[in-house]
C-alpha cells in the first residue's frame, strides 16, 4: 500500500494531481480556522471550551461533522459543503417533480452542465439563508448554549459588520464548491467526497488529544485500538463482495477459455452504503425537533413519553433499538429499489448471458432475488451494529460524549477512502504500474 | 492573455480568421503580375516555395495563395473566392474550416494539400467513400501538376503494388476505412518492405464532422483465417425444427434472438437430455445459438446470397456483394452449415483500430466541413482541433421554416405528399431526406403511387449516385436520398450545366424536405446545407412526427398532443419537445463516443507495447537474438548447418508469429471482458475502472510468454535440404485476411445501451 504510494508519487503527472488535491485540501482546512471579520478568535476559544462539556449530540453534532468543526468557531469556511450537499439532494427531488429538470438530466453531459448550474445558484441561496441564521444565533448566545456573552467574541454589532460576515460565509462556501471542482477536474478522486473526508477526519487529532487528557492512558490505547480494529472491520464489509459468475454465449471465442472469470456480477454484501444510516438518523431527529418545538418542560404526556425514550443523549434502549430496525429496514428497502433482479435477468437473457447452472429468464431472476436476500441480511445487520457502536460505548463506559469513531463518519470515511485509492490505482494502472489492493 | 480573452467573448471553440483577412489585399496585388507568367514559370514559383522550412510566414502564406489561385485558374478555370483563401490558411494551420456546402471545399482543401506538399510533407486526404477520393483526385490532378505536386488515390479494389504507389505520391486520397485496413494489414507483415503506408505526417481530413465524429464510434477491425471448422450440421438441422415464437423470439430490431422455455426443453430433449445451461459444461449453448442465429436471424438473398458453393455477406448498407467481409466468430460456419455448403475456414479478430487513433497518429490534422460548430467541443477534447468559421462567398438567403409536426407517421407520410404535390406543380425541384434505404424505398414507392415520379439514391452506388444528384436541382425533379447518400455533390439550380437556372430561381430554387429529424441537428443543417448554395434561393422545411424513432426512444413521456383534423400537432410545447428529444440522442452518442475512446485508451497503451517489440524484431533482428540467448544450443548447432541468414529468418518468423498469436489471444480476452463488464455496475463499480483493472494483469508477462513460446517452437526446427521449414513447427499466418466495421458485428452487445437500461433501474429508485 505504502510503496503503492510511492510510486504513485513516482509517476509525474500522478504526482502533480496528488499535489494538487492535498494543496486544495491544505487551503480547506486553513480557510476552516480563519475566523470570518468582526469575530474575536480569543474569546471563540474560550467559548468553545466552555460549551464543550455541555451536550454535543444534538442539533449541532451532524451539521459541525460536515463542517469540521468550523461552524463553531464562525470561521470564513464556517458553512462547509453543507449548503452544497443540501441543494444537490434537492434538486435530485426535483428532478422527479419538475419535468424540465428532468428532461434536462436525460439529455446528457450538456443538460447534465445546466443543473449543475442550477445548483450552484441554489448553494448560494441557501448559504446566505444559513450564514445569516447562523449570525443571528451567534448574536443572541444559542450558539453556545449561552455559555457566554455575545459581546465577547462579536464585539461590535453594527449592520456593516454582520453583513460582512455573511457575505464572507456565503463566499467562502462558493470557494468550496469551487475547490471540490477543481479537485474532481485536475486532482484525484472526486472532490466534494473528499471535501467530507477532510472534515470528517478533520476533527479526530482534536478529540484524540481531548481522550488523552482527560482519560487514563489505558483508555486512550483502548480507544486506539478499537477504532484500527473498527476501520479495519469496516473495510473489510465495504470490500466484501459475491461475485456471481456469468457467462455469454453467443460466439466461439478463441483457444484459450477463460472460464467466465471476468465476467460476473458482483454484489456487495452492504449494497447500499452509508444512506440507512443517513435516513434512520435525520428521521430519529424528527423526536427531539418535536421535543424543542413542544417546550422542554411542559407536562405533556407526549414530550414526556419522548424524551424519556428518544432524548437527545440518544442512548436509551429503546431509541437504540429503534435506531438499528430503522437501518436494518432502510437498507433492504434500498436494495429491493435498486436492484431489480427481473430486469438483470432480462438484461443478460437478451444479450445471450447466463448464470452457469441457471436457466435464463424467470429461473435467473428468483436466483438473483435469493442470493441478494441472503447477502443483505448480514450486511444490513452490520451496518446497524456501526451505527450503534458510539451509542454502546456511550452507554458502557461512560466515557463522555466523544468516542470519535463515530459509525456516520467511519462509514463516509472508509467510503470515501476506497474510491479515492481505487481511483489512483486506476491511473497507475494505465500505466502498467502494480496496483494498491492486490 | 488576448487568446483567454478571446475564448471568454468568442464562441467556445473557434479561431479568429481575421488575420487571414488581412492578407487577402496582399494576395490580389500578387495577381497581375502571376498572371503574365507562362505555366513553366508559375510550377517555377510554386517550387520556390519549397525551399523554406517549417510553417509559412506571412509573405508566403500569401505567395502560395496567389499562386494556387492563379493555378487553380488555369487548370480548373475556377478561381478561387477570397474565402475559400481564408480556408485554404486556416487548413495550414491545422484547423477544421467550417464553410458552408458549394462554397468549393474542395478547391481549398486541395491548395491547402498543395501548400503543405510543397514544403516537403506527405498529405493524405481522407474523405468518406471510395468514390469521392477518387474523383476530387482526379478532378483536382490539373492542379496539383501545374503546381508540381504529385497526386494519387486508393480504392477498394486497388493491389498491393497500387496501394505501395499511390502511398509515396506528395498527396494521396483515401477513404477512412481503406487507410485503416492498410495500417491494419501493415501490421502483420513479416518483411519490412511489405509495408505500404508510410510514417504519417499530415492529414486533410474531408466531411471532418462525419469522419471525426461520427464514424469515430466504429471501430475498424481486421479479421483472418483461423483454422478449419467443422460443419455443425446437427445443429442446423435441429434449429430447423424450432419455431418463431413458439421455441424462440427474435427481438423488435431483428438483432438478437433467444430461446423461449419451450425451446430450451425441446433442444435440451433433442440432444438426450442434456443440461443446456450446465455448470460443467458450457459447450453445447454457443453452438445453439450460433445455429439459431443463423437460422433466425440471417436471411439467405438478404443477408448473403449462395454463389458457387459458397456463403458470401451482402453489405446492408449498400446493397451490395461485399468481397472481403465475412461474419466473425463462427457465425460463417453455422451459416455455412445452414446452407449445406463445404464449410470454410474460421475467422478470428486480429486486431482494430478506430478512427480516433487513426486519425490521432497524425503529428499535423486539418480538415473541412460545412457543419463543424456544433461539435467544436468534441473536436477539441478528442483532437485537439480548434474550428475556423469561414464566411459565406455570398450570404445564405435561404430559408428555414419551421418543423410541421404530427401526431402518427400516416398522417405525416399524406402531409408529405400533398405538400411535394402542390410544390411539384409549380416546377421547383424537391430534395426529400429520409433516415434509411427502406425508407426511402416506401416513400418513393408511395409518391409514384400518387403520380410523382421521383429518383432514389440510397448509397449503394456512390459514382450514379453522384450523377443523379447532380441533377437534383433541375426544373420539375423529386429526389429521394438517405443520408449518406450523393455526400460531396452540388446541388446547381438548373441542373449540373446550370442551363434552366434562371426558371428554377423563379420557382424558389431547391425546397429541402426532411422527412424526420435525424439523431442530431448537425445532420439536419447538413440536409438544409444542400440548398442556398452560393446565395442562391431556397428553402427548407422538416415533416416531424411524434412516434417517429427518435422521440419516441427519447422523449417517451410526451404523450397525447392536441390534433387538428388532418392529424398536424400545432402546440409549440411540443416543437421544444421534438428538439429535447433530439439533444437526448445527441448525448447519447457522445457518450458513446466518449466510451469508445476510454475503453481502447488502455489497448492502445498495451498495443504499442507490441508494436514498438514487434517494430524490433521485424527491423532489428531481435527474435534472433533472442532465441540465441534462450536456445543457444539448438541455435549453434542450426548456424552451423543452415547458415546464419537462415536461422535468422527462421527465428523472426517465429517470433513473430508468436506475438501475433499472443496479441489475438489478448484481443479476444479483451473483447470477452468487454462484452460483460457492464455488469460490474451492479455492485456499485466504475466498469471503467474495473476493466483496467482485470486488463492490466492480463497483459502482465505478454512479451515474455511471446518469448517462452517462441524459444519452445525454435527448440523444435528440423533443417530439411539446408533450409527451415517454420510451417512444420507450428508457424501459420493467416494467408486471407477481410475486414467489417463493428457496425456490421452482428454481435454488439450495445454495451452503452445495456448500462444506460441499468443505470435508468437505479437512478429511479
């Protein structure tokens, strides 16, 4: 793996992309501590650890993810890619509802190039609606749960000032945008996911260094190795596959038989990624929002029954279990979408493949429905146990809130890490050069 | 800084052409003076232009246009236009001139040739049929003598020698495909004086669009002799017994046929109760379906006539016997053995090229076409060529009107024919464009029903074809044309003398029909093209209906418009809708091309890997030396008896043959691999990438397996009368070769199509 890299880094025009994508993500980061004008990175600081040892998984917890930690400290990048991940998600949706957009989509690269326009617009709308709210809690203290006073670190308060920094929200998260397109232009992988990545990882030197000043080092090597063993176990999922041997026989091909070894569908035992996980979290937000909506401290029956159940720690026996059926459900959900096992069949049958030992037609069909069904049941299964692995070192250690092996953020950055090395390999590989995974 | 500024304001794509502009003041005061010289002394001055280096300066770039008019003048009585000038430059800097039909493409192309012939550099000048580069040869040869410049052209059925010749004149035509198969049969020579196409230096490419574009999807292939087959009468015999629909179904577009329930148990029951579709053994199904192919699939005074005992393919698009084409893969044989005639012997694959990399070997590509902005991006990203938009001699008057559209073919079909009746009676010529031959046919069939006789071009005669088209223009003619069809023709108004112009210009001129829109607008303004030539007069109209091919695959949610009684859809959501469709195809095709070009960026790289190695062995005796590395006994002891020259000859030929072999072999992994890697999609896989990534260790050791192979057959040479007989060890060259475009593989896969259907299945979830 390692000389894989190296010569990677041999390879010259291999080379200047790998440069180019880590000088981008430098950039990334440094625009993610800068703090916007008009902020005092003192008293931020101070705020921050102040607000640390309060509650870190509520509302907060999934937006500072995407934005490694630079929302908090109302940096020039504070925004991240989130406005850009929501608009692209939107516009998907909109694809299905608005019959332009949709006509747009099919119609290749160049209408591909209009919506890709139409979400940048989209980006900036709803990086000025963000940035603003987002100063518009800063103002008032929510930010930090009112650990501390506004004034101190937003010492002036004028309109030029606030509009300013939305300003340079809004700009910093076009320079983003326009960085991930650079990097998927003229560097390695594609670069919004390795935007996430950054961030995503962006935090772990931090709350390691937390780990190991406010625990033992016992628990800090614990934490260590649970996390190599948890990347390593993850992995090992994410690579795991059935390949299902397929054949064409339509022609005499030459001498040599290859047997079908290159030809097989491979189906992968967590086929749907990290998106139940994604789904099951932003539904199980739907409790607590109900909870802050309804007031914390009334009586009702409702709210009562909610937070006792689907609090905001998350780390009740019932919201945890909920949480790993709603998984397990997403994810078989999800396959049964996207895979049509009828329309595979039909596929092959038409172009004269097969499954050796299968007949073609409705036979291949009811095969590839069983063995997909036998592969999701333990992928499914895995992927809630991810999901839940925090919430049950949260629970059995007590070790406040800051396992950093999150199951979102391993899931992303796995994911993410795999096709930025397969994608390398790819390039190596045109050139004859050994490849990384074998 | 000027150049961004320029992309930034400029349409992407083009150059600016005014710097040619500004020379044409210089060249008109050159004239007089050219004109007083004998024809002796102007070839002198042409010669002239021969002793700098490099790219011309300005003052030559003039010269040479001075020149090349006042020769063209002579020899052709043309004298050029100030644009065709501006062509002629923007050619010799390498760019693809956009210049509108009958602005004399030609006339420019070939002073441009000329111009880079005279500085010592070999053109070719690739057009799209044999009959075209025939004729602009010949037409242009006075020209290029006057100018000194020797000229020569390629067909069909030009010899080995011709072709040697023809290759080392200054300026040589060909078509594409011609060219191709000599860099195909180039190599696998195994004498270096067998080769004919020399290092490549410029290329003129002609109808640039069509040829750089559209026909870069089509792969060339070069296919040989095998080994003998054996007649699989059985299996012809038994798919006889099937039948359509019941045992098996052939889909919508005839392509491919499968068996049905039924047909698996009746075959498997034929065959004693075997398992069709068995773990251990694959062998029977390709033979099934092979003979049922041919059976199905394959009609005989269709697809191929019997003649003197043998099978022989009619090219569909032409209509005609094709000499050197014969069906790959074992499909010959099953139709061989369908007809009960002697089998002969099996084809293989040995290598292909596509146009891309043709092209792409060019160290200098230029070329024209009278519709090169609509895919300037394409241009560039593949070529590297940046469009010259050159100026009409006269400006177009034409006119375009809008589509007429319909709701069912029936109704567009009557609309057609009333609307070429009532034009028909004015006396002013009609030009109809169709999509295909059958088609074509239909329609002409139906006009002479309603007393319109008309002509049918469908290009299966390229050299009548360009006759009658020339006549096109005549008062009172009705012409029906595919396509393709009289490509590179004018189109005069009172036909090809021009003697009726003047009342044909009183009717309107020629009114341009299409009956549907083709797959993209380019190929539409090329059918507009044909009329308004040189400012002439006329107009063009499209008859579009909504279950045409091209809306209803790619627009199929537009559904139930509002007629009016004779069936005409007046709703202009629905014009939007027809042109949606058409940028749907488009797309298509370009990520057809797109994918082509990726999926053989990696063969490429690996062929040239075998190239360079066979380059050395052929030229450098390096299988020799080899062999007496790897076999230095048996290779002393046969010096010793046969003599050097003849164990070295022994041992290229060997070598050859084993690299050869090995690259076939590696072909038809490749292929294989292809055909199915769509599938890799499913589990969430770039094919892509997945196909690198099984290519590139199937290609690891292939120099050096070549190598072990060869030193094995080397260690079994037995000198017979002092010399070796490499024939006996096992060496066998493929001693008939033929060639078809992909196009007619009758096994396409449609890979792009397949992973589009299953990308479509995801997307929707």
């Amino acid at each position: 793996m390692l000389g894989a890299f190296v010569r990677a880094f041999r390879t010259p025009d291999l080379r200047n992309k790998l440069l180019f994508t880590l000088f981008i993500l430098t950039i990334y980061r440094l625009g993610s501590v800068i703090p916007a004008p008009g902020i005092n990175p003192d008293a931020i600081r101070q705020c921050l650890q102040g607000a640390q040892t309060e509650d870190t998984t509520g509302l907060y917890s999934l937006v500072n993810l995407f934005s490694g930690g630079a929302l908090l400290q109302l940096a020039i990048f504070a925004l991240g890619i989130m406005p850009y991940i929501t608009a692209s998600i939107i516009l998907n949706l909109l694809t299905v509802v608005i019959p332009r957009l949709e006509a747009l989509k099919k119609e290749g690269q160049a209408g591909q190039a209009k919506i890709t326009q139409y979400t940048r617009y989209l980006t900036v709308a709803l990086a000025l609606l963000q940035s603003t709210s987002i100063i518009a809690m800063a103002r008032t203290g929510q930010l930090f749960q009112g650990a501390c006073p506004p004034s101190s670190y937003m010492p002036s308060e004028d309109l030029l000032t606030l509009i300013t920094i939305v300003f340079v929200m809004t700009a910093g998260t076009c320079v983003i945008m326009w960085f991930g397109e650079l990097i998927t232009e003229r560097g390695v992988g594609n670069g919004m996911s390795l935007l996430i990545f950054t961030t995503v990882v962006a935090v772990f030197p931090s709350s390691m260094a937390r780990i190991w000043s406010e625990q033992s080092p016992w628990i800090f090597a614990i934490i260590c190795v649970a996390g190599l063993v948890l990347i390593a176990g993850v992995v090992f999922m994410e690579q795991a596959q059935r390949r299902i041997p397929v054949q064409y026989a339509k022609r005499m091909v030459g001498r040599r038989m290859y047997g079908g070894s290159s030809t097989y569908i491979p189906l992968k035992v967590n086929q749907a990624g990290v998106i139940p996980v994604i789904f099951a979290s932003s539904l199980l937000y739907l409790p607590q929002l109900a909870i802050g909506l309804l007031g914390q401290d009334s009586d009702n029956p409702v709210v009562d029954f909610l937070s006792t159940y689907f609090g905001p720690t998350g780390t009740h026996p019932v919201y945890m279990a909920s949480f790993f059926a709603l998984i397990v459900g997403f994810a078989f959900f999800y396959v049964a979408i996207t895979f049509n096992p009828a329309e595979v069949a039909d596929n092959m049958k038409k172009y004269g493949g097969f499954i050796p030992g299968i007949r073609p037609g409705r036979p291949t069909a009811e095969y590839l429905d069983f063995v997909l069904t036998r592969l999701t049941t333990p992928g499914a299964l895995y992927l809630g146990l991810i999901a839940l692995l925090p919430m049950l070192a949260l629970g059995a250690s007590g070790a406040s809130g800051n396992f950093p092996f999150g199951g979102t953020s391993i899931l992303i950055m796995v994911g993410v890490g795999l096709d930025t090395v397969k994608q390398i390999e790819s390039h190596l590989q045109q050139r004859n050069y050994e490849g990384f995974l074998r | 800084m000027a150049e961004s500024v320029r992309r930034v304001l400029g349409k992407p794509g083009s150059v600016d052409v005014r710097p040619y502009t500004k020379l044409l003041k210089a060249i008109d005061e050159r004239e007089p003076a050219l004109r007083e010289l004998s024809d002796a002394e102007l070839t002198e001055r042409a010669a002239e232009l021969g002793n700098a280096e490099g790219p011309y300066d300005r003052a030559d770039l003039a010269e040479l246009c001075a020149v090349g008019r006042e020769a063209a003048r002579r020899a052709l009585g043309e004298r050029p236009f100030d644009v065709q000038l501006v062509g002629v430059m923007a050619l010799l800097d390498g760019h693809v001139a956009e210049m509108a039909t009958g602005e004399g493409k030609t006339l420019a192309g070939a002073l441009a040739a000329a111009g880079f012939a005279l500085r010592g550099r070999r053109v070719h000048v690739l057009s799209v049929n044999d009959y075209l580069a025939r004729r602009d040869a010949e037409w242009m040869r006075p020209l290029y003598d006057l100018l000194g410049v020797a000229v020569a052209w390629i067909g069909q059925e030009s010899t080995r020698e011709e072709r040697s010749v023809a290759y080392s004149a200054d300026i040589t035509y060909a078509s594409v495909s011609e060219l191709g198969f000599d860099v195909l049969r180039d190599r696998l020579v195994t004498d270096v004086a067998d080769r004919v196409v020399p290092e490549p230096d410029v290329a003129l490419i002609d109808e640039a669009d069509s040829v750089l574009v559209d026909e870069a999807r089509v792969p060339l292939v070069l296919a040989g002799a095998a080994e003998a087959a054996e007649a699989d009468l059985e299996m012809a015999e038994l798919v006889r017994s099937l039948r359509p629909r019941i045992h098996y179904e052939v889909d919508g577009e005839g392509r491919n046929v499968q068996l049905t329930e039924s047909g698996i148990d009746l075959v498997e029951r034929e065959l004693g109760g075997i398992d069709l579709y068995s773990e251990d053994d694959t062998s029977v199904l390709p033979r099934v379906n092979l003979a049922l192919h041919a059976h199905a699939l394959l009609q005989r005074d269709v697809h191929y006539v019997v003649r003197d005992g043998e099978v022989r393919l009619i090219n569909e698009s032409r209509g005609r016997i094709a000499l050197l084409q014969r069906w790959p893969d074992g499909l010959q044989a099953a139709v061989e053995a369908k007809e009960k005639v002697a089998v002969s012997e099996t084809g293989e694959i040995l290598d292909s090229i596509t146009v891309q990399a043709l092209v792409l070997r060019y160290p200098t590509r230029c070329g024209m076409t009278g519709t090169a902005m609509a895919v300037a991006e394409q241009l560039r990203e593949f070529y590297e060529l940046e469009v010259a938009v050159v100026p009409p001699n006269k400006p177009c008057v034409r006119v375009d009107e809008a589509d007429r559209l319909y709701a069912t073919p029936e109704d567009k079909e009557d609309a057609l024919i009333e609307e070429v009746a009532t034009v028909h009676a004015t006396g002013r010529p009609i030009l109809i464009g169709t999509q295909d031959v059958a088609e074509s046919e239909r329609l002409a069939k139906r006009l002479a029903d309603a007393g319109l006789e008309c002509v049918v071009l469908n290009a299966k005669n390229d050299a009548d074809e360009a006759a009658v088209i020339a006549e096109a223009g005549t008062y009172g003619a009705i012409t029906v044309s595919t396509q393709m069809a009289g490509r590179g023709t004018d189109i005069r108004l009172g036909g090809s003398d021009m003697a009726d112009r003047e009342r044909v210009v009183e009717t309107g001129g020629l009114y341009v029909m299409g009956y549907g829109r083709y797959p993209s607008s380019r190929l539409d303004d090329q059918l507009r093209g044909r009329a308004g030539r040189q400012g002439d007069p006329g107009s063009s109209i499209f008859f579009v209906s909504v279950e045409d091919d091209l809306i209803a695959a790619n627009a199929p949610e537009a559904r139930g418009a509002d007629v009016t009684a004779d069936g005409e859809i007046t709703d202009p959501a629905w014009r939007s809708t027809v042109n949606h469709a058409q940028r749907v195809a488009e797309g298509q095709l370009l990520e057809l091309h797109r994918n082509t070009w990726r999926y053989n960026q990696l063969i490429d790289v690996q062929r040239g890997v075998v190239l360079e190695h066979r380059q050395a062995v052929l030229a450098e005796g390096l299988g020799d030396r080899q062999l007496a590395v790897d076999c230095a006994g048996t290779h002393a002891d046969l010096v010793e008896e046969v003599g050097e020259e003849e164990v070295a000859r022994a041992a290229k030929l060997i070598t050859l043959y084993h690299l050869d072999r090995g690259w076939t072999d590696h072909n038809a992994f490749l292929a294989d691999l292809r055909e199915g890697i769509h599938l890799r999609f499913l589990g969430r896989r770039n094919p892509l990438d997945e196909f690198h990534r099984d290519a590139v260790p199937a290609f690891k050791g292939f120099l050096d397996e070549a190598r072990a192979r060869a030193a094995e057959t080397f260690e079994a040479l037995e000198p017979v009368d002092g010399r070796l007989d490499v024939a006996v060890a096992g060496v066998k060259r493929p001693h008939t070769t033929w060639t078809y475009m992909v196009h007619e593989h009758p096994f396409s896969t449609e890979f792009e199509t397949v992973v589009g259907r299953v990308r479509g299945a995801l997307s929707r979830g």
